[in-house]
C-alpha cells in the first residue's frame, strides 16, 4: 500500500524574527524623528540659493550700490577736507559711514535672509526645536567619531566637494578664457571701464555658479531625502512594539477584559439572592427577575447566564431559598431579548405575571 504523506504544513514569516529594517517608517516614528529634529535637509541648498539670488540682486540693483559706494568714497574729499579734529566729529564721521554702509547691504541681507527662510520651509516646513541643541555625550565620543571620518556619508560629502570644486573650477576657466580678448584690451581701458567690466564680469560669474551649484544641490536634497527614508526605516518587530505602545499589549488588554468578565459576574451573583424568582430552561438558561412594586414599573433582570454559569445562578438561588421555575419559551426569549438591569419587555408582562403571582401564592404573599 502506497504510503501517503500528510501535507500538513505551518506558514511562519521569519522576518517577525529578524531586526532588518526593511519597512517604511509608519507616522508616527516619522512624527517623533521630526521632534527631534531629523528631517530630510540639504545645507547647499539654501547656501545656493541664497548665492544665486544675492548675485542677481547684485546685477538688478547694481545702479543703486554704485551710486552708494561712489558716495561713501567721494564724501571725505567733497565735504570733510575742512573737518575740525575732535572727538565727536570723528565719532559722528563713522556713524554716518556705519549707515551708510548698512544701507548699501540692506538689501542684499533681506534678500539672503529671505530667500534662506524660504528654501528651508519648501524643505521642511515649519520646525522649531531645540532638540539638537541639547547636550549628547555620544557626540563626543572618539571612538564613534573615527567611525564617522571613514564612513559611507563622509566619503559621499568628500565626492560631493571634489565635484562642488570641479564644476567651479570648470565654470571660471569658460568664463574667464571666453573673455580673454576683452581682458588683454583692458591696458587701453579708463579705470572706471575697468571696473564697470570687473564688476559685470564677477556678477556674471557669480550667476552661472550659482546656477550651478543650484542643480548639485537639487539632487543633494534628493540624495538627503533618500538616506533620511532609509534612516528612519522600521522592522516588522519595530512596528509590532510600537503597536503594543499605542494600542497596549493585547495580552494585557484581555486580562483586563477578563478580570472585568470576573468582576460584573461576581456582582451580578451577588444579586440573585436578592431575585423573587429564577426562570431556567431548564438547563441552558437562567434569569433572576426582581419586582418591587412600590419603586418599579415593572420586573427588572438582576442576573442572567447560560450553560456553566445558569448553573451557578440555580444553586446560589436554592442556597438562598430563591424559587426556581422551569419555563423554557419565556427564559429564551428573556435571555436573548434583555440584559442585566433591563425592565422586562412589554409583551412579556402577562407570563411573567402570570409566574410571579404563582411564586407569590406559594410564599404566602399577597400582591
């Protein structure tokens, strides 16, 4: 006889067991990260943009900071020659030439500043805390730090400089070469052409590093962003315990449920003794009714069970001398149509009426 093999067999995902992080951080790890300052930033970024927005302020604006600088130059020869040397004219020269010197910067800080706040919040928003300002003796620790100088992120930020430097480099080297003529001719050129040229050609420059440097930086932050998602990855584990922390162990959560189980039937045996009379079915239901006509409309539920614990409210209620009456049609339809400390329904007054004006007669009470 052939021998059949029974094909019996347990699935088990191994990964519960394994601490690789290979899941997405759920919102809650990413809420927390947040907190803590650990978001998805690139510093060249906004170091670019901020060169390339000042830059080009320097070429929309550039009539306004000559005007301001052939100003601060040409006002100690116009207007201070004949200055007495004291003290507070000397104190009062710079003042003026402190303002001066604010105003011809004013608009190129607000338009750093600006531009700064802004690449930062289409970054990450909105984020205040003083969470990395803490002090973290980890930080410090030399052995961590050595591991830091020959890992895989410095060895990224040292390319990432090589490269910074190679396209600079490259940029000058065009520029300047393209505009050697122009700069071999200018022997010939007034000093005030020199600097016109000098000024337009560092702008200009400025701009296509800028540019540049804006390009390398776009894909630093999607670099950033990638390592940032891979940081803040999760394993199977990780969710299940942060599960249990938001949700509570459901270990412990059905012990709780079990002990208030235990607790409301206690109480509700602590009521059958209190019952005028328990109908059974006779075996898989019971139900302790309670009338008092003086405070009730009508008969209230104080107990009911099936099976194990019908049972045990037949033999508190013959402990207590609590009557018991067999009446299956009626102990159904109260069990499955009531709950503890509900009055009876309407269309079942007349039989429980009927019940407990028999259990009063056999007591010798009178309604």
């Amino acid at each position: 006889m052939e021998h059949v093999q029974p094909k019996y067999r347990l699935s088990l995902d191994l990964q519960l067991f394994s601490q690789e992080k290979t899941e997405k951080a759920t919102p809650k790890k990413r809420d927390d990260s947040r907190k803590k300052g650990q978001v998805a930033k690139s510093m060249d970024l906004s170091g670019s943009f901020i060169l390339l927005i000042s830059f080009m302020s320097l070429f929309m604006l550039g009539g306004f900071f000559k005007e301001r600088l052939i100003s601060m130059f040409s006002d100690p020869l116009q207007h201070r020659l004949n200055m007495q040397l004291s003290v507070n004219n000397i104190v009062d020269y710079f003042g003026h030439l402190l303002v001066q010197f604010l105003i011809l910067l004013a608009p190129i800080f607000i338009v750093a500043v600006v531009m700064g706040l802004l690449v930062n919040y289409m970054q990450i928003g909105f984020l205040f805390t003083g969470e990395p300002l803490k002090m973290q003796f980890s930080k410090i620790d030399p052995i961590k730090g050595f591991k830091n100088i020959f890992s895989m992120r410095s060895v990224v930020e040292f390319l990432k400089s090589i490269i910074k430097l190679t396209v600079i480099g490259v940029i000058a080297y065009i520029s300047l070469w393209g505009e050697r003529d122009r700069i071999i001719e200018l022997s010939h050129v007034p000093l005030g052409g020199i600097l016109s040229y000098t000024a337009e050609l560092t702008v200009i420059l400025g701009i296509k590093t800028g540019a540049a440097l804006t390009i390398l930086a776009v894909f630093d932050y999607m670099y950033q962003k990638y390592e940032f998602e891979k940081s803040i990855r999760m394993s199977k584990q990780d969710i299940k315990d942060e599960y249990k922390k938001m949700e509570g162990d459901p270990l412990i959560k059905g012990k709780i449920k079990e002990r208030q189980r235990r607790m409301a039937l206690m109480r509700m045996m602590q009521e059958v003794p209190n019952a005028d009379v328990v109908i059974t079915n006779p075996t898989h239901f019971a139900i302790a009714l309670r009338y008092e006509g003086n405070s009730m409309e009508a008969p209230k539920v104080i107990a009911k069970g099936q099976d194990y614990v019908a049972l045990k409210i037949k033999a508190i209620a013959q402990e207590n001398g609590v009557m018991t009456m067999e009446n299956r049609p009626l102990a159904r339809a109260l069990y499955e149509r009531t709950e503890i400390g509900d009055s009876i329904p309407a269309d079942l007054f007349q039989a429980v009426a009927e019940v407990l004006a028999y259990v009063y007669k056999l007591k010798g009470k009178a309604k």
